[in-house]
C-alpha cells in the first residue's frame, strides 16, 4: 500500500528504497523457512523413502539459493547439495540441518533480512541468531530499524527491546537444570539480559528491585497489600514484612521459599507467575502514564513521547513473550505466552492455531499502537487517548490473570499438587482481596493455610467462580476444564442482604464498593495518585460500555436528586465534596500536614458516610416523589438503586467466613458501630441493617401497589431515621475517641469523625443551627 502511494506520487527514489529494503527481504522471509523446515524434516529421512517433503525442499531452496549465490557461492552450493532431491542417491541433508542454519545465518545480512523475522524452529536448538552471533564473534546488531520480531511477527515492536527479550533465556536455562543449586543460581545472577537502562538483570532482580519503579501500579500495590497482610494479620510478622523479607519483594521471597522446599518442578514456572508477570503490567502501567503525561502538552515534544510510550508497549511485550517464541507455539518459548498457548488446549481455548488469551492480548497492544499512539490521540483528547489507552491496557492485564486461572483450575482438578495450587492460588488471590474480601480468606484458608485436598476442589472453584467478575473476566474467557459441566455464571446476584433487585440491569453498578475499597488500599499502600485516578476515572462500574467513577456520583448525580432542603446550600455545593475528596486524596487544604491515616480515613469515611448515603437516600426519595406518576419499572429502579447504595456488593459470600467489615457502604458502618453502641442482634448484624432491609422491602410492595402515601409516611418516620443512627453513632463514637487526642495527633480518627458529622450536621442544622454548628466546630478536623 506504501509503495502504490509512492507510485503515485512519482516518489521513485522513495519507492526503490521500499523495494530493496523491505518488500524483497520481507518475501524472501517464508521462503527460508520453509527450506529450513524441511532441512530439519528431511534430515531423518533416507534417499529412498516416498515422503513428499524431500521434493518440497528442494524445490523451495531453488527459489532463494540464486539469491544467496550473489552473497557467498561456496555456502549457496553447500546448500543445495544437502536439499537436492535425488531419489536413491546421497542421504538427504548430508550435513544435518544445522549445518544448512549455520549457511544461511552467515548470510542472513547480505540478504537483508532479520534474524528474528526467521523466528526459532521448535527442533532446533538455536535460533537463526544464535548461528548468527556464533558465526561472526559478535552481538547481532541491533534488529533492522530497531524493531524486534516477536512471537512469530504477530508483534512487531518499534524500538529496541532485544535484550529484554532475553530475559526468556534465563527461564530456559534455569527448566535445564535437574538441581535446586544450579536453577538458584541461574535465577539470582541471569547472564542473557539487559534492562532498559542498559544493566545486568536477571529473574531475581526483576522482583527485588521493583520498588520504587512499581509503586504507582495499582496491581503491584494489590500484591504488596495481600502479602503484607498475610504477613502480619496470619503469621505475626511485623508491619511490611513477608516470610522475613521486605512485602515489596514478594515474588522473589515465594520462588526462594520454594527452592528451600526443593519444589524442582514448581520452581520452573514460578518466576513467570510472580516477577515477569507483574513486570509486563508495570510496563503496561508506564505506558498509560506516559499517554496521560502527553494530554494538552507541547506538540514539540510529540516525536518524543510517541516514542517513549512505543518503548514501554514493547517492554511489556518483550516481557510477555520472550525470544525464541513461535506464533502459537506451546512448544517453543519460556514465558507467559508460552504458558498460556501450553493452557489453553485444556480449556479449549486454543482454535485457530494460537490461544484466545495471546490472540486478545497482541491484538489490543497492537491496536493502542495504531489506534491511539500512531494517531497521536494522548495529546489531542483525553477520552479517546488517555481513557482508551487506560481502558484497553486494563483489558490486557485482566487476559493475563485467565491463564493463572486456568492454571489454578486444572492443578487442582489434574495433577492435584498442592504446591502449584498455591502457586497459583497466590498467583490470583491479591486481585480477589481487593474485591472480593470473603471468597480471598475461603481460599487462603483451603489452599495456603490448610494443605489442600481434592476434595474441596468443587467447593473451591464454585467460590472463585463467584469472583470471576471482579478480576474482570468471565466464564467463557476462562472455559470449561477438558469439557467439564461446572456450571459457571457470570450473572451478579439480585439478592443484596436480604433485598431482592428488580432491575437486572443496574447489576453492574452495584459494585460501586469495589471503587471505594480499592481506592482505601491503594492509599494504604501510598500510591495516592493512582488513587486519586481510581476515583476520577473509575475502575469496577461499567454502564453502557463505558467506566463510571466516583467522582462522577458526586459532582454529575447526587445534585440532581430529590434531597431537600436539608442539603442544598449548607457549607457550600456539593462540588465541596469532591473538593474534600480531592484535598484529601492529593494532600492538599486542611489535608496539607495530614498523615497518611488521616487522608485515608477522611477519603474513606466521606465516600462511605456522605457520598454512598446521600446518593441512596436521594434515589429513594426520587422514587417516592415519582410513585403513581413515572412508569412503575422506573420507580422500582430508582427504589432499586437507593438500596443497593446502602448495601454494597462486598458481602460475606462463604458462610463461615463473613467479612462485613470489609464493606464500604452504609450497611457495613451500621454493623461496625452497633459494636460499640450494644444495639448488635444474636446475628451479629446492627439492629438498623435488618431493620432497613424491611423496611426497604416493604417500600418496595408499596411502590408497586402505588400506595404512595404510605410509602412516604414509610421513607420519612422509618427509614430515614434508621439511616442516620449509623451516622449519628459513628460521629458520636469519633467525638469519644478524639476527645483524648491533641490537634497535632497523627490519629485517623480525627479526619473519621470530620468526615462522619459532614454527613449528619446538615439535618441537623434545620432542627438547631446553633447546636450543629457547635457540634461541627468540635468535630472539625484542624492539623495543629
């Protein structure tokens, strides 16, 4: 198509270039492979056998050893002695197929064509670079304009990032090894790769120097959370620590535990699962980051920054597949291409010659190239830059976890080693705690903390299955293991505590939670700006194809609701809100000498206190002040939507396991406070929860018998009130706390409370100003 355009335009100096540079050794590629290929079949083969394959290589040589004659003779004539086909003759390829590798490695630049355009050949132990590099004692030069051929051509990376590539060979080197002492140390000292900054790397490093590069990542800070957590809340070791190193490093600390267990065979694969894993979403990460950076910057620097967001792409592919890999080859390559194309056939999942999970991955690292990169989008629009770009690099990591799905799946139900279902399970789980709190613990406990058994292995899939959607994938991307009936859903539950949802289709916005969790842990774990990005842009709730955010519910929502007068006006709008979230989140305002527990709190508290509560309550009444008018489908959904923002998603789902305190909407706080107030019921559950969920459901009745005088005495005496006692308990509870503590106190609990009486004062003010106001001067959080 270039070239017709150069045509075109008489751009024949242009056009010749094309011609000789590219187009010719671009067909000269398929035509070497092919005799390559049948060097290696033909090899085996006597001169009197009837296999088709020796005239096959011998008429493709003919095509290119005129080619190779302009080059080197001796060595085109060597060639085409050993492919000549000549029944009962001279043994076919006398020399062996190395021997034909090794001629036409010596020739390969003289025909102007890229090693790692001819790719490994799966019987072969070394790659036409290999024969390359050993026959002229020296590196192979950068690849032709700095691209690398990967997996076949399938991506074609446009900088540089041969060395990192390498990094496969280390993995390949050390699943050589038959001893522990020889894979350590192939793993802590490497010898094939360079990192980007031109250093020694090795497995090892990839992990143990990953702070502070990855700190911004929110997958890494997932990682790090989990295992700091297991760390300290199930084995007793102090704050950041992880089986006595530092939580920061936890993937070299899990494949050093298993070389001291002398676990051989586990050891060979879990570097892949931890270090490059999360390696490749760190530069997928860097990449987002250097799209955002170019929103609105200089067109003097757009060269530049294409560049560096090209480099961070091929890192993240030259990590994901590796050298020597073939396109949809299991039996080539060493890294998490190769895992997932050795997987996939279990699942099914392999038609069409490479693996849904690569096919999906190389397609959309291909497509941010050409689509968003190439077109220069991060600079012009922010929407269809830098989200896009955010969304389909999302979209990338979430393919990634299906192979360690599947992996976990079939470890359990095939081989049934306990030790590479734990790999596995630790492989997943941090992207289950920050979503799904009770199906983490089920599954820590079963497979971590207890040795597994094959018995708990239905019971075990059928929990994780539950938590398909909150790693962002579904049943039919993960498949059915050999053809197993285990009948997966992807369908939400309706039923929220007791409420049933009318509309299915607000299922998917139910997961609001999710945000505000994830949003606590990452500033938990100080990566503030990935957190503050979280609430701006969203991470959990998809409407209509596209992420809603937080940020979103307060400014664009809760202002157009039916809240009263109670709300409208006080202590500002209710952009104020996002200004607090804003400063608490950034540091910023009263948050400037906060410390991190109090950012945290205040972010926490107000999305759970104010944002979650007002945006039900405001759904609620919506409903009611529309009962008999709307269409009765739309009030049930606003009624609908109004109970599932008091409730939240995040639940105890295994029985045994309940985990209501991980909740972040209003139902979670009731349950938190009535510990310290004594209204608890022989549930354990508040008073107020249960109360409300009646109450709720019988709203629900009214609204659609249109008795709609009854379902506002119902909202204004009953449910109301019940939604302030939480409210009202956990201001009152703060006030107890902080009345012990000074204003330089490093102490969440003065941002809680703040952020908790925010929520009441409002209501109040319209019974006594003078009383709210005082309460809100006591409550105010002040540093110094």
């Amino acid at each position: 198509n270039t070239g017709k355009e150069l045509l075109k335009a008489k751009s024949c100096t242009e056009l010749s270039l094309l011609l000789e540079e590219d187009i010719t050794p671009t067909i000269l590629v398929p035509l070497i492979q092919g005799m390559l290929h049948y060097a290696v079949e033909n090899e085996e083969l006597s001169s009197s056998s009837e296999s088709g394959s020796l005239a096959a290589g011998d008429a493709l040589s003919r095509a290119i050893i005129p080619v190779m004659n302009a080059i080197d003779s001796d060595k085109s004539m060597q060639i085409m002695t050993n492919m000549k086909f000549e029944k009962g003759g001279s043994k076919p390829v006398e020399d062996g197929a190395e021997r034909v590798f090794a001629d036409v490695a010596a020739m390969i630049d003289g025909l102007k064509v890229d090693c790692y355009e001819i790719g490994d050949h799966a019987s072969v132990v070394r790659s036409i670079c290999e024969f390359q590099e050993n026959s002229n004692g020296s590196e192979n030069p950068s690849p032709g304009a700095g691209f690398v051929s990967l997996a076949g051509g399938d991506y074609i990376s446009g900088t540089d990032v041969s060395n990192e590539a390498k990094i496969a060979l280390d993995v390949k080197d050390m699943q050589s090894k038959d001893n522990i002492d020889a894979m350590r140390t192939v793993y802590k000292n490497g010898g094939n790769s360079l990192s980007s900054d031109d250093q020694p790397q090795s497995l090892a490093t990839l992990s143990t120097t990953s702070f502070p590069r990855m700190s911004e990542d929110p997958m890494y800070n997932y990682f790090r959370y989990t295992f700091r957590s297991i760390g300290q809340d199930e084995e007793g070791e102090r704050l950041g620590v992880f089986d006595d190193e530092p939580v920061e490093q936890y993937g070299d600390t899990l494949v050093t535990d298993l070389m001291e267990l002398n676990q051989i065979e586990v050891v060979k694969e879990a570097p892949i699962v931890t270090n490059v894993w999360m390696t490749v979403t760190h530069h997928l990460y860097e990449a987002v980051r250097e799209c955002q950076s170019m929103y609105g910057a200089s067109s003097d620097f757009e060269e530049e920054n294409k560049l560096d967001m090209t480099y961070e792409l091929d890192l993240a592919a030259a990590y994901y597949i590796g050298e020597g890999q073939l396109k949809g080859d299991k039996n080539s390559g060493f890294l998490l291409y190769n895992l997932a194309e050795k997987i996939a056939p279990e699942f099914n999942q392999d038609t069409g010659g490479v693996s849904q999970v690569n096919k999906k991955i190389l397609d959309v690292m291909n497509g941010i190239k050409s689509d968003i990169i190439d077109q220069g989008l991060c600079m012009t629009s922010l929407s269809d830059g830098y989200l896009e770009f955010r969304s389909r690099v999302n979209s990338i990591i979430r393919t990634m976890t299906i192979p360690l799905v599947q992996k976990f799946i079939w470890h359990m139900f095939i081989t049934k080693d306990s030790d590479f279902v734990e790999l596995y399970g630790l492989s997943i789980l941090p992207q289950i705690k920050v979503c799904d709190p009770s199906v983490y613990e089920y599954i820590l406990e079963k497979v971590v903390f207890d040795d597994f058994s094959f018995e708990t292995a239905d019971d075990i899939l059928r929990a994780l299955q539950g938590s398909y959607s909150c790693m962002g994938i579904t049943c039919n991307d993960v498949g059915e293991l050999n053809g197993r009936q285990d009948g997966c859903s992807d369908d939400i539950s309706a039923t929220l505590r007791g409420y049933e949802i009318t509309d299915q289709t607000l299922l998917p916005r139910i997961v609001f939670d999710r945000d505000i969790l994830q949003i606590k842990v990452l500033a938990t774990m100080g990566a503030w700006e990935s957190a503050l990005d979280l609430y701006a842009y969203g991470q959990n709730v998809v409407v209509g194809g596209s992420l809603n955010s937080l940020k979103d519910l307060v400014i664009s929502k809760i202002d157009t609701l039916h809240l009263g007068d109670n709300f409208q006006g006080f202590a500002g709008k209710f952009d104020d809100v996002d200004e607090y979230i804003n400063a608490a989140l950034v540091g910023d305002d009263m948050f400037i000498d906060a410390s991190n527990d109090q950012r945290i709190e205040g972010v926490g508290r107000m999305l759970q206190g104010l944002v979650t509560y007002l945006y039900a309550l405001g759904e609620l009444q919506n409903a009611s002040a529309n009962c008999g008018v709307d269409p009765l489908f739309n009030s049930l959904s606003s009624w609908d939507m109004g109970a599932a923002y008091l409730m939240g998603s995040i639940k105890a789902n295994i029985d045994e396991y309940h985990s209501d305190d991980f909740g972040q909407a209003w139902f979670a706080l009731a349950n938190e406070m009535c510990d310290y107030f004594g209204t608890c019921v022989s549930s354990g559950k508040a008073h107020a929860s249960e109360s409300l969920v009646d109450d709720l459901n019988t709203g629900k009745e009214l609204l659609k018998a249109k008795s709609c005088t009854e379902l506002s005495l119902l909202l204004e005496e009953d449910i109301t009130p019940t939604i302030l006692v939480p409210l009202i308990q956990g201001m009152l509870h703060y006030a107890v706390e902080n009345e012990e503590l000074s204003s330089s106190s490093e102490s969440g609990s003065l941002a809680a409370g703040d952020a908790l009486s925010r929520a009441i004062i409002p209501v109040m003010n319209a019974i006594d100003s003078d009383k709210s106001m005082q309460i809100m001067t006591n409550m105010k959080f002040e540093k110094g």
